[in-house]
C-alpha cells in the first residue's frame, strides 16, 4: 500500500483545522490545494519511483525501497530499475539514502548523517525559516508556500503515526501503524471517511497533485543548494550544493511516477458489490488478517480511527500556527477572503 491517501487526508483535516482557527495560511493552502497536497506527499516522500521493470510488459513496477520479488502486474519476473543521471545509475535506496533525512528532517537519516537530525522542538523555526526564505528568495507568488505547508504536515504525520512522536492514540489490530492494519486505514479513510463524510473526489486529488510543478523552494528546505536566507544562517548544517541538481531530477521524476500509481492504486482501493455486501480488493484483505471491507470498518470503529484522525488534524493545525507566530511575514496574509457577494450587493447595488 502506499500513504498516499493517508498523507493527503492529513492534509485536508489539517487545512480544516486551520480555518477554524482563521490562520492566515489557510487561505493560502485553499487557493493552491493542488500544490499544498502534493507537499503533503512528494514534498517529502522523494522515493516516489519506480523499484523494478516487469520482465514481460516491459512497465516500470513497485514503489522505491519496497523489494518486489515478482511484477504485481503479471506475477512474472522483475528486473531492477535506475535513475540514470549524470553518467550513473542510482537504485531507489541510493536515492531514498541521499534524500530521505533531508526532506523529514526529525528522522530517517543514514549512517553519519544522523548527526544533521533536527530535534523536534526546533522544528517551527525550522519550517518559519524555509517560509521566510521562500517569500524573500522565490520570487513573488503564493503557490510555493501552500507547497511548503504541506510538507511540514508530512513531517508530523508521519512522525505521529509511526511513533517517532507522541500525539495520536490508536490501537487498530492492536497496534498503531503496521502492514497488516494499513490497509484498513487506507481503505476506511478512502471510502467512508474521504468520499463519503467529506465528499473527497479522491481521482480529481491523486490526478491533481501529480500534475503540479516542482518547487525550487524545495531544493532549498532540504539543503541541497546553497546556504542563503534566514535558513543558512540557522541551520548551517548539512548544506550539499552539489546535490542541487540530482534532487531536480528526482522531484520531477517523484511527480512522472506518481501519475502511473495513480490509476493503480485507485484499482487496488476500489470496492466490489457482492451479494453479501462491498468487498476490497483480495489482496489487502489477505494482508489485513482476511478482513472483509465490513469488518474492517468494524474495526476501524472500535479503535475510534476517527479521533485518531482528528488529533491529527490538530496537531498539524498546531505546527502551522506556531509557524505563523514565528514568521512576521505570514501575519501579513489576510485571514479571510474578504467581503462575499452579498455583502457587496449590499454596499454597491444601491
């Protein structure tokens, strides 16, 4: 399974928090939904790529890091694929090596780069730095930042559901995050939560993230350029400006392959009416324990998956306003829209 859905539904409630607090960045992140989603995916996920070719259809198969022994798509054999840049051939855990840590910031470094791990607590100033930067250093434009909001919620999402944070309770199959109940998370929050309670066009989503732009400001936040701004001066660290352009390389292959998965993956989501009720995909109920899609939800229900999801979308909400406490430069966005229609019916139609 991928965490597609999980991140994008982080995104959303976390948007939705915000609002309700009347953070200026939710105005931002609404008018640029597509580019803050994608953030909340491939703002982080930078091993987005291929693991294999299938043998027989010659189609390129898998998730990066993930090992596949054989093509999901004929059961056949596999052979592995490369990033070919610069003369050279990476692996998907070469890249995921390079990159991983530097986009999470909290975890997944490699080896001596551990050192660079950000501690948590210094993780606002942080992000209010790289948004800082991106206002001073990128140009004009409200895109980039809507972008940068949503991977700073990857960052707690998946520090929160993996555990490498406290903040969300959740014992589903008796645990809180492990292949065999991701993909009644994935399924629940698709089907019940995202499409029916929230009205999620999930295919409108996956297809709209995948097409936006890769953002220079990422080179940036991930230290793969050179150190400027109020993030140089901060975090000094770690800085490798010569990485610069295979992470272009990488940010728009991530953005290529994900419109492959797409369809895939809504394949692999979708339900099956059957004469005893709707049915999932029978691979990820063999992978959930043999769980129908009924008792998933059963147990979705019983764990309170829902609460789960809402600490989330406040702990998120709580990052982005601690950001804007810390950046002067967001307080100046207007925290609504303005006056509505019928407002201005009132004052000008006379």
């Amino acid at each position: 399974m991928s965490g597609l859905v999980g991140h994008v539904m982080y995104g959303v409630l976390g948007a939705k928090a915000a609002r309700q607090r009347k953070l200026p960045v939710a105005g931002i992140i609404e008018r640029h939904w597509a580019s803050y989603l994608c953030g909340s995916y491939l703002g982080c996920d930078i091993q987005t790529m291929p693991e294999a070719i299938c043998v027989e259809t010659g189609k390129e198969v898998g998730y990066g890091t993930a090992k596949l022994e054989k093509s999901p798509l004929t059961g056949g054999p596999v052979k592995p694929w490369h990033l070919e840049f610069g003369g050279r051939k990476y692996t998907p855990r070469e890249i995921h090596t390079l990159f991983y840590g530097r986009s999470h910031l909290v975890f997944g470094w490699k080896g001596a780069d551990t050192q660079h791990t950000v501690p948590w607590d210094h993780l606002d100033d942080y992000v209010a730095a790289a948004v800082g930067d991106a206002i001073e250093l990128f140009g004009p434009g409200e895109r980039k930042l809507a972008y940068l909001f949503g991977w700073a919620c990857h960052i707690v999402g998946d520090s929160l559901i993996k555990s490498v944070r406290p903040g969300v309770d959740l014992e589903l199959l008796g645990a809180k995050y492990t292949p065999r109940n991701r993909p009644i998370q994935d399924l629940v929050t698709f089907h019940d939560i995202g499409r029916k309670e929230l009205g999620l066009n999930w295919v409108d989503l996956f297809a709209d993230l995948a097409a936006t732009p890769v953002e220079p400001a990422q080179v940036h936040y991930m230290r793969a350029g050179r150190p400027r701004g109020r993030l140089g001066e901060t975090f000094a660290n770690a800085w490798e400006p010569a990485l610069e352009p295979l992470l272009l390389t990488v940010l728009a292959e991530n953005r290529r392959y994900q419109q492959i998965r797409n369809g895939r993956l809504l394949k692999q989501l979708a339900l099956k009416k059957t004469r005893v009720g709707w049915q999932c995909d029978e691979e990820l109920s063999g992978i959930a324990g043999g769980l129908s899609y009924a008792e998933m939800l059963e147990a979705a229900d019983k764990a309170d998956f829902r609460h789960a999801l809402w600490q989330m979308g406040e702990a998120v909400a709580d990052l982005f306003e601690r950001v804007v406490e810390r950046q002067p430069l967001l307080q100046d966005f207007p925290v609504g829209d303005g006056p509505g229609w019928e407002e201005l019916t009132g004052r000008w139609k006379g």
